[in-house]
C-alpha cells in the first residue's frame, strides 16, 4: 500500500502530549504558542501520520473480547520477534528464552542496567541527550556522568564507548561497546536538513 505521510491530523483532545501536553508540565514540555499561532509538535519524538491500517485493525479485533485481564506473550509473539530479526539482521539461533517483554524504551534502559550496575554507581551519557534518559537513570538512583559532545572536523567513522563505574567493594566492572554517527539537526549544524557530521566527547563532568 501506499502511505500517507503529507496529510495534517488534528489531534486535539485526543491526549496527545505533543499537542494536548503543551504548558501542562513546566521544565518538560514546551510552553503554549502565543496567539494567533500554531502548535508545531516538533518537540517530542511523535508520529504525526497515521499508523499503519493493520496495527489499529488487531487492536480492534482484541478489543472486542471484554475480557482485559493479565496477559502472556504467545508463541506467535515471540516467532514474529525472531523473524525480524532474522530476515533485518541476520541473527540466527534466537530462542523466545533470550527475549524479555519491556513496556517501552525506558523500561528497556533500566532493566540493561540492572544487569551491571546498582543505584549508586554513575552511568556515562554523552550530553545533550534525550531527557527520557536521564529521569529514567536519575530516578532509579544512578548518578550520571556527563560527557559533552563537541563537532569534530576531521573526517572520523563516529564511536564510543558507554561505560558503567561500579564501587571497588563490588570487585566488578563492566564495558559495553558500541558504535554510530550521530544525526543531528541543521540547527545545530548550521547545514541545510539535516547533517551525519560526527562528534567526539570531552571531558566528562559529574552531575550531583
């Protein structure tokens, strides 16, 4: 099918923080745009075209079940998961035992946190970043440790390394690898759309 990404919804009253959120929670969202203009809900990392006809249509056939009770993930879940994978990425010999049901990005975050780290110890994030990331860190009791990103003019294949300090008496460490190059906005860039200018991190600085 073909999609539709030039048509404007309106999604007042709808209670979309994009929109409806505007003004409602200082120091998160933005404040109301003042008379006579638009709302332009570029804030928030939203979609603002229609999700895809068959997502909807599932949740309307599910819903119509009166039933909402607790819920397991079935098999056709977990095979839809594998198969992704497999045909996006590549990953062979995945099993429903290696996955775990997280309600959101947040959640996700926190959880591979727990896994080598606990509240107390510093977490390393390049600064600016998204602000879902540092509540959620701040608010499960890890401190951050910011490193600022500075534009590099050289012409470098951009990477890093997120690292998590753990107390000596704990006698562990831990070094997850990982690698990209930043998308940033012409704002920032100073270039027409949008630039893959890489970037590198400077000193770090801790938040208290």
């Amino acid at each position: 099918m073909k999609y539709d990404f030039t048509s404007i919804m309106d999604r007042h009253g709808k209670d979309a923080t994009a929109i409806d959120g505007l003004g409602s929670m200082p120091g998160f969202t933005p404040d109301l745009p003042k008379e006579g203009y638009d709302a332009i809900p570029m804030w928030v990392a939203d979609m603002n075209f229609p999700t895809v006809p068959t997502i909807p249509e599932a949740i309307i056939e599910r819903a119509k079940h009166p039933a909402y009770g607790y819920f397991q993930p079935s098999d056709e879940y977990f095979d839809s998961i594998i198969k992704w994978h497999e045909t996006r990425n590549n990953v062979k010999g995945l099993t429903k035992e290696c996955i775990g049901y997280e309600n959101g990005v947040l959640g996700g975050v926190v959880s591979a946190l727990t896994c080598y780290a606990a509240p107390g110890d510093a977490v390393l994030l390049h600064s600016p970043t998204y602000i879902g990331f540092t509540m959620c860190i701040e608010n499960n009791g890890y401190k951050i440790v910011h490193s600022p990103l500075v534009k590099d003019e050289k012409t470098v294949s951009g990477g890093w390394t997120t690292r998590i300090w753990i107390p000596r008496s704990r006698q562990t460490t831990s070094t997850l690898p990982c690698s990209a190059v930043l998308t940033i906005p012409a704002a920032v860039s100073g270039n027409a759309g949008r630039s893959r200018r890489p970037w590198k991190s400077t000193r770090p600085t801790i938040v208290s």
